[in-house]
C-alpha cells in the first residue's frame, strides 16, 4: 500500500488548513497509509545559516527536521496545505524550507542524504482575502521547494475568502473531486 504523508503548514492544527487536510484523509484512509503532521506542533529550530550540513552533510542541530524528512522518505506522496499569512508561506513552513538545506540539491555535498526518487507532491494554499494572486505566490513557494528536493510537483489547489474552518464546507466537494482526480 502507497504511503501520503500530508502537512498542515499552519501554526494551527484546528482551523481551516487542518479542516481541508481532513477532508483529503477521510478520502484516501482507506487505499493509502496516511501519516499527517501539523508544523505548529513540531520543534522545528531556525537554520543558523552555518553552512556545516555542506561539509558534513547533517545539521548541526537535532529536532523533529529529522523526524519529518524521515517520514517524507517513507512517502510516495506529499499534500502540503498553507495558508497566507501576510501573502506569504508561515514562518514556520519557512524555517523548514530553510532546515532542508542538507537534503536539497542547493547543498553542493555530491553525498549529501536525498529522499528517495519518485516522490510527488500536491499543494494547497488558502487565504481569507480574494487576490489569487497570494495563493498562487504561496503554491509557487511549494513547487520551489519541490524542485530543490527532486520532487515532482504534480498540482496545486488553492482557496480565496477563507475566514474559518466552517468555509471549507463549501468547498468540499471541490477538495473530494480532486482526491479523485489525485489518488485513483
């Protein structure tokens, strides 16, 4: 059985990031093994910036990074859901970006740790205000992310005029036609 593991990319593990995730799960629970983390809830610290993962190919920091890159090893598939904050990615989803360095194909290190090839991901970006143009920002950021870690960004979903959990509602049976569309 194909492993997915999905991320809330939010602080939050309870709003509308977490309630689109849900939806996803509840659809594919049955055909894949679904692993799910929330980066408000993990001890992710900020890349100094030392450049030591080059040399040693490992951070010199140890936190739940590992614990991450270990279970997106184990996926076959990736659905990354953020929401904006401020029209960008949360500081959070960055300072993880920032963390994969050692893994990325920005570390010159020929033998630097990689995840294993074949991996896509799919990423959602939701906002509270109506500009698209945040979100495709934010799926942008994803795909970026996805092309430093030799993961094929397979498609993007994204949401305007989300204020709360109680907006995805709506939006549900969009979400569930594009699990379809995704995991069949």
């Amino acid at each position: 059985m194909k492993r997915i593991l999905l991320l809330n990319a939010s602080a939050k593990n309870n709003g509308a990031t977490e309630e689109i995730l849900s939806i996803i799960k509840k659809e594919i629970c049955d055909s894949y093994i679904v692993d799910s983390f929330c980066l408000g809830d993990l001890n992710i610290s900020y890349c100094k910036g030392c450049k030591s993962c080059y040399k040693t190919c490992k951070c010199t920091q140890n936190d739940d990074v590992d614990v991450l890159i270990s279970a997106m090893d184990s996926a076959d598939i990736f659905v990354i859901c953020a929401p904006s904050y401020w029209g960008d990615v949360p500081g959070q989803f960055k300072v993880f970006i920032d963390r994969c360095t050692v893994y990325s194909n920005t570390n010159p290190n020929p033998n630097r740790p990689v995840l294993q090839s074949g991996k896509k991901c799919y990423g959602i970006a939701l906002r509270t205000g109506l500009r698209a143009m945040e979100c495709e920002h934010i799926i942008e950021c994803i795909h970026h992310w996805c092309g430093h870690m030799e993961v094929e960004m397979a498609d993007s979903l994204y949401f305007c005029g989300i204020n709360s959990k109680e907006d995805i509602t709506v939006e549900k049976g969009h979400i569930v036609e594009k699990c379809d569309e995704w995991f069949t």
